[in-house]
C-alpha cells in the first residue's frame, strides 16, 4: 500500500495524529466497512467512529479488511454519558475495543459535555486513569467549551489532547479556536463540509476554487487545514473520498483564508449551532 499523504500533528500526551480523517457517521456496521476500506486504501489512517453511531463493529471490520499494520491506523471513538464515571469510561474502552477487535484506542473522547448531570469531571478523571495505563494513546472530549474546559483544569490539572467540535467556514468558532491553541488542545473539526448545509455554494468559495482547479470541498479543507485545523469528513462515495484527501499539494494564499473566513456568522452561527450546554447524549 503507498504512504499516505496525510502530515500528523504532535498531541500534547505524545502521540501523533492524522490531519485528515474519515468520518464515519451515518455509516451503519454494513456500510462503513467497504468505505473505511476503500479510504484506508486511498491513505485515510485516522477513523472517526462513537459508540452512539453503532458502527465499530463494521469500523473493526474494515481495520482487520485494510491488512494494515495496526500501529499504523489511528482509531478514535467517543462515549456517551451513562459512561460518565471512572468505572464506566473503562467499561466503555474495553466494550469499544472489544467490538471493533482490536486492542487498544488511540484517541477516546468524552463525546457530550452533558452539564446538566454534572459528571464530565469523573468521566474526564477515567480517561485519565486510561491514559496512565497505556489503554489508550491520547485522550480528548468533543463539543467542549472553554467553561468546561476550564473545569477540568482546575479540577484535575490536566487538559484534553483534542476537542473535537462542529466547524466550518460558517462556523469557525474563533474564540474556542484561541482558547485551545493557548492550552496545546489540538481543535478537530467534525461537519468540516457544513454537512449538506449549502456552504460548498457560497460564491467566494466556489470561485477561489475555479481559481485554483480544485472543487468547492477541496478548498473547504484546505482552509481548515491552513488554520491548523483536523478534519473528519465523511463521504461514502468513492470520488469524493479520493476528492476529500487530494489536498496536500496546493495552499491558500492568507487573502484567500481571510476570504473564507469572512463567513464566519460568528455568534448567530453559533445560536443556531447545537449548544452542548442542552443537547448531549
Ligand atoms: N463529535 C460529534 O458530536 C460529531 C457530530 C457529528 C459528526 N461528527 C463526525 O464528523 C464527521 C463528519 O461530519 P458530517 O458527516 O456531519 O459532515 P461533513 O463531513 O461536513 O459532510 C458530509 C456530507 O457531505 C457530503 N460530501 C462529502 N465529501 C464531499 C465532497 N467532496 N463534495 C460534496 N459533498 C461531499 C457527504 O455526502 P457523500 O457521503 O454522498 O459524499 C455528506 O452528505 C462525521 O462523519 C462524524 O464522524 C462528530
């Protein structure tokens, strides 16, 4: 299999991480198999699956299908909040890799906030534990904000690897962004492609693109990229998984990220974004 093309990025626990990835939800256990297949084969190595998506059987599946060195994939997974305590987050871990069949995780991430139960500490006190005993490589949480973030600070003394949070053009979330870059957080963006949402439209977008031959996604990316950004996006398609990670070989100039940028809604993104202070699973 060729090398991928994908640059890592150093975590502040000390693994490195995959720039690009695939996403993997909507994906059931039946589809995401051939396309996690077809990604790997295309260099995808980082996979984004959930215990809330009900695909890491079908994601253990297409891991083993690839024949590829485990140490070379990086799997990241998320647990829901009955896992929020330190027993349950190492139940969770050990159920993840037990139905993906593998032996252990590179990145889990506590994957709703859920304030309102009041346990994201304990869940974040057991990825912790997790992280000393070598059962997972990098630990994380995903749609954070930095009021969260700087609970586990002053409550344990240790910050996240990566916050993985919804961000796009649209929705470029600066003030978390800042934030994470102040506490070595590497910021993953999930819905990098505004999910369908129309943003692959937008004329600014789609010109720049024509002015560089690529396509309105391609140059989404790139953006991302360029901010130092991680991306997961999803695709099942074929071409556009090929699309999706044919990036590595063109820039945007800074007039053209300031471009992109000037799309951010700012705080009217962010009201009609999913407010993790309400809505978890
Ligand atoms: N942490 C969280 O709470 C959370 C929440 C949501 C998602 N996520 C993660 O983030 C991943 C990505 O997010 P997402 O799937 O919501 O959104 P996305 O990656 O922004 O967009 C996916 C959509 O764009 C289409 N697409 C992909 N590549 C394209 C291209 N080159 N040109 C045009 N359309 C393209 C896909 O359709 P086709 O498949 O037909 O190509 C799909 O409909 C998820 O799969 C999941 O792993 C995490």
């Amino acid at each position: 299999m060729p090398p991928s093309p994908v640059p890592t990025v150093a975590l502040a626990h000390g693994a490195r991480m995959p720039r690009l990835g695939l996403g993997t939800w909507p994906l059931d256990d039946e589809g995401v198999q051939p396309v996690l297949e077809r990604a790997v084969g295309l260099g995808y190595r980082l996979i984004d699956t959930a215990h809330n998506y009900g695909n890491e059987r079908g994601v253990g599946a297409g891991l083993r299908a690839t024949g590829l060195p485990r140490e070379e994939l990086f799997v990241t997974t998320k647990f829901n909040k009955n896992s929020h305590s330190v027993r349950g987050v190492r139940r969770a871990a050990e159920q993840s890799v037990r139905r993906m069949g593998i032996d252990y995780l590179d990145l889990l991430l506590i994957h709703w906030p859920n304030p309102g139960r009041d346990r994201y500490v304990d869940a974040w006190r057991g990825l912790i534990e997790l992280l000393k005993a070598g059962a997972v490589r990098a630990i994380g949480v995903s749609n954070f904000k930095p009021a969260h973030l700087d609970r586990l600070l002053a409550e344990t003394g240790v910050m996240p690897d990566v916050n993985q949070i919804q961000l796009d053009p649209r929705l470029a979330r600066v003030s978390a962004r800042a934030y994470h870059a102040e506490h070595d957080i590497v910021t993953e963006a999930w819905s990098p492609l505004g999910a369908g949402t129309g943003l692959l439209d937008e004329p600014v977008i789609t010109e720049i693109a024509a002015r560089h031959g690529r396509t309105p996604a391609q140059v989404v990316l790139r953006w991302h990229l360029d901010l130092g950004l991680v991306v997961v996006p999803k695709s099942a398609s074929p071409a556009r998984l090929a699309e999706n990670i044919d990036v590595f070989d063109f820039t945007l100039s800074a007039a053209e990220v300031a471009e992109i940028s000037a799309l951010d809604r700012g705080a009217a993104g962010e009201a009609d974004a999913l407010d993790s202070d309400v809505f978890g699973h």
